[in-house]
C-alpha cells in the first residue's frame, strides 16, 4: 500500500496512490484522522487499506506532492553508514551511529524544486533511505524493532556542504529550507518483509552518481532503531534518514554539485522514485 500527502486547490490532504490513480483518505477519514501522521497513530492502516478499491479522486497531474510526512515530530539522520562513503571521506567508523537532525521545513516533496540557498553553490546529493516509525517506542529492543517500522520512502538529504564544514557539527548545512527531498510516497512496511535487501542509487541529469543496497549498510536499520530510541522516545510519524552510500559529489574530482536546472532522481527499488529539480534561491 502506498500512502501520500499532497495538496490540491481544496487544500492539504493524503490518499492511497493505487494504479488508477490517487483516492483521497481525508474524505473518507478525515473527522477522525486529519493527517498522515494521526492515520499511523491511529494504527488505522488496516482502515485505509479498505479504500483501495475505491474509485480515485486525483491523478498525480492533479497534486502537488508534499512530504510524505509534512509535520514529524523528529527527523533523525545517521551520517557515514555506508563504508564506501566513509572512505571516501577520510574518517574513521564510529561504534555507533552518527547521528544529526533535520527541521520539517527543509523538506520538499516529490517533483517540487530542491533550493540552492543564495549563500552557497556547494549543493550536495545524498541518496537514502527514510524509515517511519508505526508506533510509540522508547529502548526498544533489535529483535523488536521491525515491529515499530510503519513504511519506507525515498530521501535526498540534500546538503550545503561548506556550510556543514563551517564547524565539526553539521546541522546548519543539513537544515536551509526545502534542500531535502522526501517522497514520493511511503510503502506499507506489510510489503517489505523485515530485513528485505533494497537497492538505493542517485542519478543526476540521468547519470548514476550512487548505487548501493542495506547490506552495505554498517548499521542496519534495527540497530539504528534501538540506538535512537535509547535516548529519545520514537513517536507514529517520526522519520529515521538511514545514511548515503560512496559517490557523493562532494568527494568526486572535480566536485559535483547540484545546480539550477539539474534533475536528480533517488530510486528505492520496491518503493519507487523521488525526482525533483534544482532551483536557485
């Protein structure tokens, strides 16, 4: 099952994307679930799965596509968890994972335009995996920790790259708005069985730029899961950013940077692809 949010000139809403086309779940469910989010809390999945057949209310030419979750209580991001790129970087593995925060806002939605912030030209890729937590979950155990995984969708943590080495925390190039891409839609995790290898890549203007599957994770989304929630609670709708494999343009010679009128695309096989273009700020 593939769930949504976007808007249309009726407002904000989210739906099932099905073959046919979008079926809008506010209509259907929106007095007692408002948002994507409150549907998860609500642990209504089962509810919405009953509209599957349902005639569609939008085609995708008729939304503009939001973040799957527009208001996550936390987006919380793993650096270097993929060794080629920890090579690449010329830093050290950690014992546990790296971890940074991303702001709501410095999310867009599939098919709108990335923004390169007026101060920078160092615009970065980054191809991950987003996972969004099902239920509430404080120290939760590895062997539990499928159980709290709602979904999966594609991610680009987008990065402002002179601005994240200003200083050894890296928050401020991770976090100018709408650098970050998520999207297009998540994917029920009752489709992806718990430890189910995917593939992940990145291509810019159509030219692969990363390639790589979770076994190459260094710290898998159990441990990931487990380690984040030792030290804060994990709600219904937060969203957990897996890390990005080597080849980011950064480390490439000469650089790479994304630039006004690029297209980059992130394709997570068995969940689909996110594409936005790059716009100037």
């Amino acid at each position: 099952m593939k769930l949504a949010t976007f808007k249309t000139a009726q407002g904000q809403s989210y739906g099932l994307v099905t073959g046919k086309g979008i079926v809008d779940l506010k209509r259907y469910l929106g007095n007692q679930y408002p948002d994507l989010k409150s549907l998860i809390a609500g642990n209504a999945l089962p509810q919405a799965a009953q509209y599957l057949g349902a005639q569609p209310d939008y085609q995708a030419s008729d939304v503009t596509w939001l973040p799957v979750i527009p208001n996550p209580d936390k987006i919380v991001c793993v650096g270097l968890n993929y060794q080629e790129h920890v090579v690449e970087t010329g830093r050290d593995n950690t014992e546990q994972p790296a971890i940074f925060l991303r702001l709501a806002e410095s999310q867009v939605g599939h098919r709108q335009p990335i923004v390169r912030p007026r101060e920078s030209k160092n615009l970065d890729y980054e191809a991950e995996i987003a996972v969004i937590i099902g239920k509430e979950g404080r120290r939760i155990a590895q062997q539990d920790a499928w159980s709290y995984v709602a979904g999966y969708s594609c991610y680009n943590d987008g990065s402002v790259r002179d601005w994240q080495r200003h200083t050894i925390q890296w928050t401020a190039g991770k976090n100018f708005a709408q650098t970050g891409g998520f999207g297009p839609w998540m994917v029920t995790a009752d489709e992806i069985p718990p430890g189910t290898t995917m593939v992940l890549s990145c291509r810019l203007n159509g030219e692969r730029m990363q390639h790589a599957s979770t076994e190459q994770m260094i710290f898998k989304i159990p441990k990931i899961i487990e380690y984040v929630s030792t030290w804060t609670t994990l709600l219904p709708g937060d969203v957990l950013v897996t890390g990005t494999p080597g080849g980011v343009g950064a480390r490439r010679t000469p650089p790479v940077w994304m630039k006004p009128g690029d297209k980059v695309e992130i394709e997570l096989d068995k969940v689909g692809i996110l594409e936005n273009s790059i716009a100037d700020g």
